[in-house]
C-alpha cells in the first residue's frame, strides 16, 4: 500500500445495502407512530461490508454518486430519436398558416 498525505483526490464508492432494522425506509414502526430509525442514522443505507450507520458527510456523497449513475443511465436510455414519418410527423416544417407545422391531418 502506497503512503499519501492529505485527502484522496477522488471520493471511492463504497458498497451500500439496504438497514436491516427498517428494510431501507429510514423509520422503524413504535406503538403510536413511526420513530426515525437509529441504526442506520435514518438514512436507510448502511455499509454492506459491517452494517454499520456511514457518518452524515460519507453518506451525503456516496448517495450522490449513486444519484449521478442512475441519471447518466436515465440519459443513456432515453436518447430515442424518432425516425421516418415519425419524426417527419413530430417536427415543424413550416407549412402549415403562419409557417406553424402541417401535419395533413
């Protein structure tokens, strides 16, 4: 293992899985009412290696990793561009009154 000194340059993703105590809900079910779920800081995440609850800060940006993956997969799916009549239909071709799009229906 290599010696550094001062923070890593890039935040590592860490392995999460769901609170066992809550099921991922974040709150755990009292007598009257739903009480914030303490094993797991009421996040709903734990480290999948201990179970143990991450610190507000660790969590706050491993969950935003996790969030900008999911979006670029998001973005990935959804790049469908219509093709043929579809994207003829769909796209203004200045022909109709006022050059707004004519579409013959």
């Amino acid at each position: 293992m290599k010696k550094s000194h001062g923070p890593a340059f890039r935040a590592a993703k860490l392995d999460l899985a769901k609170c066992p105590a809550c099921g991922g809900k974040a709150v755990t079910q009292g007598v009257f009412h739903e009480l914030a779920c303490v094993q797991c800081n009421a996040s709903g995440w734990v480290t999948a290696e201990t179970g143990g609850a991450l610190p507000l800060e660790v969590l706050v940006t491993q969950l935003s990793i996790r969030l900008r993956a999911a979006e670029h997969q998001i973005a990935q799916h959804n790049c469908f561009r219509p093709a043929g009549a579809e994207a003829q239909y769909s796209e203004n071709n200045r022909r109709g009154p006022g050059a707004t799009n004519y579409t013959g229906d």
